[in-house]
C-alpha cells in the first residue's frame, strides 16, 4: 500500500493576497521580456542540501525540457546569476532567507529574473509577504518533483511548459 501524502495547495494562498503589481508596484522581472523564439528555459536552483538539490534537478529535468544549473550556496548562486542568463530562479529558503533575496531583487545584472522559493512552512501571511517582496511564487517542502515543473510554470506563466 502506497501513502501519498496531501501537500497543501499554495499556489491558492499564495494568488489570494494582492500582489505589488496590483498595487501598482513594478515588479522588474514582469517586465522583462525574452525572445519568443526562446522555448527552452534555463533555471537556476540554488539549495544548500546535495539530496534536496539531485532530487530537484532530476524531476524537473525529466518532467520538462528545461536546462537546470544548480548552485550549492546563496553566495555561489548569487555570482553565477550575475553572470549567466537565466530565465527563472528556484531557491530553498532556510538560514539567511533576506539576505540572497535581497542581493538578488536589488542588483541590477538579476533584478529582472523571477525568483520562486521553496520553504519549510508557508502561512498565507509569509506567502502575502514574499509577494510584497516581488518574489514571484512560494512552494512549500515537502513538494512534489514530478509536478514542480507545472507549478513553476504556473507562477511565471510559462504557457505549454505544463504536463
């Protein structure tokens, strides 16, 4: 007998709250625009934790056509987004949350990239919260690797990127 277990709908809570852009904050990475030639996407995923991380990688690089690099540290991430192009960011909260999301949202070489997180326990007050920030999604641990790809797509809308 398998025991799948209920993880918590937080693409609900966290679309119930007003965004900045309802607000009519500018968010930089909603207006950033790539070439709609561009189909495959390339993701950085930056997680202290080497299981959570091959584990990441594997469901999103079976489940969809995206090219994920992965970054071990906040601060190997933080350089390698300022170096490279990437079209999306998945971060795994859990030391210092403010301080690479911060880095991230206010240098200019990575201020227009979406940033969705991955936390140990979303309220829909944290989810309001991020928001606020101009993060553009929050998942909460444990999820699903096999339907990661579709909520990360869900958030950026990333249309034909769902299975």
């Amino acid at each position: 007998m398998i025991i799948e277990p209920i993880l918590p709908n937080t693409a609900s809570c966290f679309s119930t709250h007003p965004t900045p852009k309802s607000k009519g904050m500018k968010i930089p990475w909603q207006s950033a625009t790539f070439p709609a030639t561009t189909r495959k996407r390339h993701l950085l995923l930056i997680d202290g934790e080497e299981d959570r991380r091959y584990v990441t990688r594997a469901g999103l690089e079976l489940m969809t056509d995206w090219q994920i690099w992965v970054a071990s540290s906040y601060q190997e991430g933080f350089n390698f987004a300022r170096t490279q192009s990437f079209h999306a960011i998945l971060i795994n909260l859990d030391a210092n949350p403010l301080g690479i999301l911060q880095q991230l949202l206010s240098h200019p070489a990575t201020q227009h990239i979406p940033i969705i997180l991955t936390v140990d326990r979303l309220r829909c007050a944290d989810a309001e919260y991020f928001s606020q920030l101009g993060v553009a999604g929050a998942i909460a641990q444990p999820y699903d690797c096999v339907n990661l790809g579709g909520q990360i797509a869900d958030f950026l809308n990333w249309q034909g990127d769902r299975d």
